[in-house]
C-alpha cells in the first residue's frame, strides 16, 4: 500500500508531532490516532481527519463527524482524497464508527 499526502501535509497546519504549532496548538488527534493507520492510504488519521472529534479546522477546534460534516464535506482535503480513492475503499467513517447527525 502507497502512503498517500495526510491532512497536515496538505494543509501545513503544523500540528502534527513536532510540528511548529504544537506549543501554540496542541497535537491534532488525527495525526495520532493509530486505530485509522492505513484508512484512505494515510498514516494514522492523516487521509480520514473529518471522522476524528477535535481536529482544528477554519481557526477554531471541531467536534464530532456530526458536528462538522457540512464543512469537512466541502473541505478540499476532503475532496481530494475522495478523488483519490477508489470509490469501493473509499472510507468516509473508522471502521464501527457511527453517524448521529444532531438537530
């Protein structure tokens, strides 16, 4: 399996262990989360951020999948790698994750 560019790679948000805005920001759960190593072709959480709760998007921390699907379906990362799966290993959710959508 190729290892394909994650989300901190792409965005260069330096969150990422060692990055230059830990100390500012903290390390984002999607670069650490080891449990969706190989999802999408990423390195931990790298190629599937949108499932993973307080990934820090459009200058703010994100909750939950339900709580920021609207803009992570619009994010361009997002897109991207949707472009760059195929359609059959596409993985919009972790493996026994489930979508609740609030009201």
């Amino acid at each position: 399996m190729t290892t394909r560019a994650n989300c901190w790679e792409v965005k260069q948000c330096g969150r990422q262990p060692g990055g230059e805005n830990v100390s500012k920001l903290g390390v984002c759960p999607a670069s650490v989360d080891s449990s969706a190593d190989g999802l999408n072709g990423g390195k931990n959480a790298g190629r599937i951020c949108w499932a993973i709760a307080g990934t820090f998007c459009g200058d703010k921390k994100q909750g939950t999948f339900a709580d920021k699907r609207l803009s992570c379906l619009s994010c361009d990362f997002y897109r991207q790698v949707q472009f760059e799966e195929d359609a059959a290993s596409f993985m919009l959710l972790k493996p026994g994750q489930t979508y609740h959508p609030t009201t």
